[in-house]
C-alpha cells in the first residue's frame, strides 16, 4: 500500500485499485502500474507530473472508475516506482510504451491524459509504435514542450536572464522539503495553485509533493530544465485537448496557446481562470468530464464499427 494513503485523506484519498501490476520498461526500471474499473470498460490512461504520483489523479479515479478502466502509473522514482538512475525524455517515453503493453490488448484504444510532466511523456512517446497503437485521443493538463524554465512565472521578476537564472535555482534546488508544515503549504500554494484554492486541495497536493524523495526531484528538474519537444508536438496526430489555468505559474497559458498552434489535431483550448497549474485537482470535475467527452467521441466503439 503506498504511504500516501495514509497522508493524504478525504477526496484527494488513493482510491484501492481493482488490481495492480508491474510494467518492465526498456531499460529494465519497474513501474507501479493500478488498475481501477470494471473490466471491458472503455480505457483512460493517467500520467502525472513531476514530483506527484498516482494520488495526485484521486478525484478523477473516482468519478472514472464507475464506468471507465482507468490506468494510472508512478513515473519512474515517484510513488511506488523504484528511482532509477537514467531521467530523460526517451525514459519517459519508453515508460509509457512499457505501461500501455502491460494493461492494454493489442489494438485496444485508450484516451491518455497527461498531466505537466505527464503531458511532456505524451509528447515524447507521440512517435512510438505502442503509442500510436493505443491512443485514440490525448488531454494535455497544464504542460508545455519547450523553454519552461524561461516563462516560468514563480520568480516574480520581468522576463530575461536574471529571471531565468533565479528560476533554475529555485525549481532546481536540492534542498529537502521537510514537513507540511503552515509554511510549506504557503510556499505550494503561490507557486503551483491558484490564489483561491481550497485549503483541503492545498493540503493534498502539498503532501503528495513533499512524498516525492529529494534525489528524484532534482534529478527530474535538470530533464525539464533542457527540455525540448517541439517536435513531439507535431508528430501527436491524434485528437488532442488543451487545458490550462490562467494563473498557472509553472507552466504559464503562453506555453498552452503554443501548443494549439502546433498540433495537428487540436480539439480545444480550455483556460481556467484563476486557477494554477495543479488543473486535476483545482478543477478536478472540468479535467473529469473533458476526458469522459473524449472517450465519448474518439474512443467508444459505435454500434456496427
């Protein structure tokens, strides 16, 4: 059982999966794959972002799970995925192939939802045989493929290289993060969540985020520091959304509107206003219902097909 159900409580609690399993990745890391739902249902695959793990996507798990099979997996040291010493794009993207050969039949379709990180495995994998098997339709949660580190908003500076500078330092520390203490919560709030965030969400991402061990954060960082998957962009072809929170300082709505310029099958541009980059879980029934929407219409099999 991961120690997140014991820290993390109310609606933002792990559901219990109906089953789990492990997912080899090409490199040989293990990934913790859960599995939610009836059997047979439609298939919705959930990738989180950085320092998060499956928990982050309770609320939608459980709204889901009533009619869809929902698969959510630890990216590689978060949750209960083992860290491994190789962080990279191709990693991510071998993960996910590994993940959707493990759950997945041959030729079954799934929508994918990806999540920052998350999102930024989706376009990774856009030209991977596995995933281009699989995905019948992608949702992209305040993400973004390139230049992340120079329109981060969290330093409150005019752009340039000074804010650059002090924004690497500040998502790359390797300072730990301690306890959830009054503070901690303050410090999470301004820099990934909206200004009128409930105090409950706060709380639950706070402690998913501090459960992310220290190595695996900044190992994670220097990946996103260097980041550039333009070209990822442009090769994912399948119908994708687009949603994102206006007050979202990590990955600020330039890097959204950038992305609906880019796909080649954009399905819609959502921006949340007020909200920050924590979507799932500040706008946790708009992220539900535009998944369910996409299984709708991309990923049911009408009758006679």
């Amino acid at each position: 059982m991961s120690r997140l159900m014991s820290v993390v409580s109310g609606p933002y609690a792990p559901p219990v999966p109906t089953r789990e399993l492990t997912a080899v990745s090409a490199d040989g890391a293990r990934l913790h794959v859960e599995v939610h739902g009836p059997e047979g249902a439609p298939a919705v695959v959930l990738a989180h972002g950085w320092t998060c793990s499956t928990a982050f996507w309770a609320a939608q798990i459980r709204d889901l799970a009533v009619d869809h099979r929902v698969i959510a997996y630890d990216q590689r040291g978060h949750g209960r995925s083992p860290a491994s010493p190789a962080c990279s794009v191709d990693a991510l993207a071998d993960d996910l192939e590994a993940v959707l050969e493990a759950s997945l039949a041959p030729g079954e379709k799934a929508v994918i939802a990806g999540h920052s990180m998350g999102g930024m495995t989706v376009m990774a994998a856009a030209t991977r045989a596995s995933f281009r098997e699989h995905a019948a339709a992608v949702l992209l949660c305040s993400t973004g493929s390139s230049r992340l580190v120079a329109e981060s908003t969290v330093v409150p500076l005019r752009p340039g290289r000074l804010r650059t500078w002090l924004t690497q330092r500040v998502l790359g520390s390797r300072a730990p993060l301690g306890p959830v203490t009054p503070l901690a919560r303050r410090i999470l709030k301004y820099g990934t969540m909206g200004p009128g965030s409930a105090p409950h969400m706060v709380e639950a991402c706070a402690r998913i985020v501090h459960a992310c061990p220290r190595k695996v954060r900044y190992a994670w960082s220097q990946v996103l520091d260097l980041l550039d998957l333009d070209h990822g962009v442009r090769s994912l072809d399948v119908p994708t959304a687009v949603v994102v929170g206006t007050a979202d300082r990590l990955t600020p709505p330039v890097h959204a509107r950038a992305l609906v310029a880019a796909l080649p099958h954009c399905v819609g541009l959502t921006e949340l206003p007020g909200l920050g980059h924590m979507t799932p879980v500040e706008a946790p029934e708009l992220v539900t219902g535009t998944i369910r929407d996409l299984v709708t219409t991309y990923a049911t099999l009408k009758e006679g097909a």
